[in-house]
C-alpha cells in the first residue's frame, strides 16, 4: 500500500508492459502550484486595477451616493432602486440604448470590412510597398483619439470646417447654413466616420498577419477547381482565418460599445444635445455632471453586463460553428 506522501504513476515502459514510478506529494504539489506562482504576478496586478474598481462601482451602484455623501463619508444603500430607475426610464431604451448598440454594430461593421480590404491590399503588395504602406497605415492608429476627435469637428465645422467650405464652393450648401453636430444621424454619422478611421489599422494589421500565413497552394488548388476570387476568399481564407476574425470581433465590439471620447468631445456630445447620448457619456454626466455617482455607476455596470453578454454569446456561437 502506497504512502500518503506519495504518488504512483503508471507508464508504459516497451515491451515489458506497465511499471510503476512513484512520485512524492511534494514534487506533485510544486508542479501544481508552479503555473500559478508564475500567473501570480500579473493576476495581483488586474486585481489591484480592474477586480477592485469593478467591486467599488458595483457596491456604489447599490446605493443612494451623490456628493454629500461623498463629503460626508457616508453610505446609503437602497438595493435595486438604482437599477429599477435606470431600466424604467423611457430615455434609456428610446435614446441611449439604441444610440449604443446601434452605433457600436455599424462601427465594428464597418471596421472589419475596411481593415479587411486594406489587408487584402497590404497583402498584394511587395515587401517594401508593403512596409511603406504598413507604416502609413500605423499612423492613422498612433494618433490618439483626442486628436483625432478635434480634427473631425475643424472638418464638419458648420462655418469654416473643410467639408462645408468644399459644399459651398460648389454651390450645394453654404456655409453656416447647416450645423452637423444638431442632427442626431449627423453627428452619428460623423462619430462613425473617426471611430472607423482610428480602428481600422488595428483590424487591416493583424488580418494581414493572418493572411501572410495561408499557404498559396491552398489558393492554387482552388483555382485549379474553377473558384473565381471571390470564392477562394470565402472558401480558403475566411475559414483559415475565423479565430483571428473572432479575435477582432470581440475587441472591437469592446472598444466601440464603450466608445466615450469621440463622442463626449464633439459639440453638444457632452450631454448638452441629449439626443446623441449614449451609455458611456450618460453614466459619466450623472457622475461628474449631476453629482449621482450611485446612479453614474449604476449604468456603468449594465454597460459592462450588456459587453459580457454580447461578448458571451458571439463566443459560444463561434464555439457551435466549430463543433459542427
């Protein structure tokens, strides 16, 4: 009978059948643990910076918080209210969720089919046009979003921006005649255009990593089989690169529903034209703005839920597919 401080393991060993190796409970134990001290390091960091402000906005959405409370250092929990308040509001599901949702699936649309075409492109070409082009592309991503944000707002500017000055030197509109930023559409339209600018070198980059990959006798034996260009696309590189696709989904939905500087920084998106409000900036004006922190964080969670859902079910779905 074995010890408790030890272990068999049973391997074959060629043609003289099964032999049995004990190994010690000590040994076992360190093999066990190695992977998680090695983890250790980078876990203490996400709890430090990610689990314990999520518990801290999750215990303020569970309260009655604003700025008195905050001076005084004082709590007031009222369960649910929060929540109950929240998803009754007719603002939320007439205004704030569908300019959520639906401006996070055209952006993460749209990203994925020019950052697609882009790596496509990248992909034709030679190895210096490729890194020429490459580098090109990287800067559209290095420049940060508050820049970014500004540029787009000197484009559509109602009274000098570049896009109405061109209108009105060709007669269609003229200038100050129109204010974009007014138009709930227009100032989505505008959003999608600069969210789709920054977020499509990330996407056209690493599906480019992903097509350099694919080997060309798979695209050879397709054509041998008749299968115009369009056809090898879906039938060879799609399927090759559906993890990478994936990847790319997921990020961007992740990116573009809690998108909160290119909308906040463009006039009236910081919560002056409610009508062009989404999550991530109604949570913060009721935060910093109204001084409702209980409330602020209470919408921040269902952002966060509403991400994990999403999240959770393109990932299962995916999952399906495969097993099919």
């Amino acid at each position: 009978m074995s010890s408790p401080s030890t272990l068999h393991e049973t391997r074959q060993d060629g043609a003289e059948g099964f032999t049995r190796r004990t190994v010690p409970l000590g040994r076992r134990l360190r093999r066990a643990a190695a992977p998680w001290l090695l983890l250790a390091p980078g876990l203490i960091v996400l709890g430090v910076l990610l689990l314990w402000p999520m518990l801290r906005v999750l215990n303020l959405s569970l309260q009655d918080y604003e700025l008195r409370n905050l001076l005084r250092g004082d709590t007031n929990y009222v369960g649910l209210d929060n929540y109950v308040q929240v998803l009754s509001d007719p603002f939320l599901w007439k205004t704030v969720l569908p300019n959520t949702v639906g401006f996070a699936v055209v952006c993460v649309v749209l990203t994925m089919i020019v950052g697609t075409v882009v790596a496509l492109f990248l992909n034709s070409l030679g190895t210096m046009w490729r890194s020429l082009c490459t580098t090109a592309v990287m800067v559209a991503w290095a420049v940060p979003a508050l820049t970014g944000t500004y540029i787009f707002v000197w484009l559509f500017d109602a009274q000098s921006g570049l896009v109405i000055s061109a209108l009105d030197g060709l007669g269609i509109m003229e200038a100050g005649s129109y204010n974009w930023f007014t138009n709930r559409w227009t100032f989505y339209a505008i959003a999608t255009i600069n969210v789709v600018y920054h977020g499509f070198p990330f996407i056209a980059v690493t599906m480019l990593a992903g097509l350099m990959t694919v080997s060309t006798e798979q695209y050879e034996a397709a054509a041998l089989d008749g299968a115009n260009a369009w056809r090898r696309f879906w039938n060879v590189t799609v399927p090759t690169l559906r993890p990478i696709i994936a990847v790319c989904v997921i990020l961007s939905t992740i990116w573009d529903f809690k998108v909160f500087v290119q909308i906040f920084l463009m006039p009236g998106g910081d919560g002056t034209t409610r009508s062009v409000m989404n999550l991530g900036v109604w949570s913060y004006t009721q935060s910093f703005a109204q001084g409702e922190y209980g409330m602020g964080s209470t919408i921040a969670v269902l952002l966060t839920v509403l991400l994990l859902i999403i999240s959770v079910v393109y990932i299962r779905t995916l999952m399906k597919e495969d097993e099919l």
